[in-house]
C-alpha cells in the first residue's frame, strides 16, 4: 500500500487530497485502520472514528461510502467496512 504518511501531521489528517487516485490511498488507509472488518458501526461510531483523524467527518464518511470502503444500511443507522471482492 502507498505511504499516506505525508498527509498526516501529528496524527491528523492535514487535508483531503484533490486528486482521485491519492484521495482513494487515503480513504483505503482510514478503512483498514480505523474500522474492523465485520463489525457493524453505528453513525455516531463511525464519526467518533473519523474525528481522531480530521474535522469533517461529514465529508470523510461521505467519500469513505462513495469509494465503496464503507456499505451504509438504506436508513443510514449502520455502517460497516465493505467486503473486499471475491476473487
């Protein structure tokens, strides 16, 4: 996996990078380090998560949910780190 290590100072997260490709290594590194796999997540759970690293939570779970990394119940009570695909 590519260093996000740059992106990050004292353990936050400096900006969200503009660029898709380097924005996708970001949001990769923030699913595989701060959600486990097979948990359910309420909303207020994943927040909590994403506000360790950065501010706009809003945003970071938004872009998490559209890169497919996190899968949202229809009525937006549950999250959960999304399987990878099958081989």
């Amino acid at each position: 996996m590519p260093d996000v290590s740059s992106l990050f100072s004292h353990g936050r997260l400096v900006c969200v990078p503009r660029k898709a490709a380097r924005r996708e290594q970001l949001l990769t590194h923030l699913a595989r380090t701060l959600f486990t796999p097979g948990r359910e997540y309420t909303e207020p759970e994943v927040n909590e998560a994403l506000n360790t690293v950065h501010d706009d939570h809003p945003a970071l779970r938004r872009y998490l949910v559209i890169a497919g990394l996190l899968v949202r119940t229809r009525d937006g009570a549950a999250y959960r780190v999304a399987e990878p695909p099958a081989a």
